[in-house]
C-alpha cells in the first residue's frame, strides 16, 4: 500500500508564499514523473506542476512562474514552492504519480489565498 502524505498547507495572504511538501513510502527515484495537483471547490481536479527524471519540469500556465516543483531524493520528498499566491489558488493540494493512480491518492493538503 502506497502512501503519500502531503504537508504545508494553511491560510495565506495574497502575495505570500507556501511551501508544501508530500512525504512517500516508496522510493521516488523508482517513478519517472511525480506531479502536483489541486482541486478547487466545485471543480475538477487539475495537474499544476510535474516533475521527470532528470528534473524536467512542466507547470500549468496558471502558476507558471510562481510555482516551483521540486524532489528532495535524500528526504524522499516531492516539494511545491509557491510563490505570489492569489485566491485563485485556494485548493486542496495533492501529490501523486503522472499520470495519476487512483490508490495513490492521500488526503491532500488545504491552501487558502485571502485577498
């Protein structure tokens, strides 16, 4: 059983910065592609940030620029910098594999962007 728990999440004023991290059961170097994803309310879930071997990143127009994904090998941690946040990035954020598989899912971390 995969687990994935992700930490960091809270309340943030618009502008300011969240740093989330998602902590994993297996070695992350045994996946090719991890990736961020977030779900606002009343919307579908969504990929924002993904990261290959060989750090080749992607990010969703959205938070290009302000958002910066990262894996941490000797913590075995995938991280997501954010950076100049909006209400708009109000969501419940989660880690998982590219693409996604359904039991890895965890419980996500809530970020909550007042203006």
């Amino acid at each position: 059983q995969v687990q994935l728990v992700e930490s960091g999440g809270g309340l943030v004023q618009a502008g300011g910065s969240a740093r989330l991290s998602c902590a994993a059961s297996i070695s992350i170097r045994s996946i090719t592609t991890w990736g961020w994803y977030r779900q606002a309310p009343g919307k579908q879930r969504e990929l924002v940030a993904a990261i290959t071997v060989g750090d080749y990143t992607n990010y969703a127009g959205s938070v290009e620029g302000r958002f910066t994904i990262s894996t941490d090998n000797a913590k075995n941690t995938i991280s997501l910098q954010m950076n100049n946040l909006k209400p708009e990035d109000t969501a419940v954020y989660y880690c998982n594999v590219y693409p996604p598989l359904t039991n890895y899912w965890g419980q996500g971390t809530q970020v909550t962007v007042s203006s």
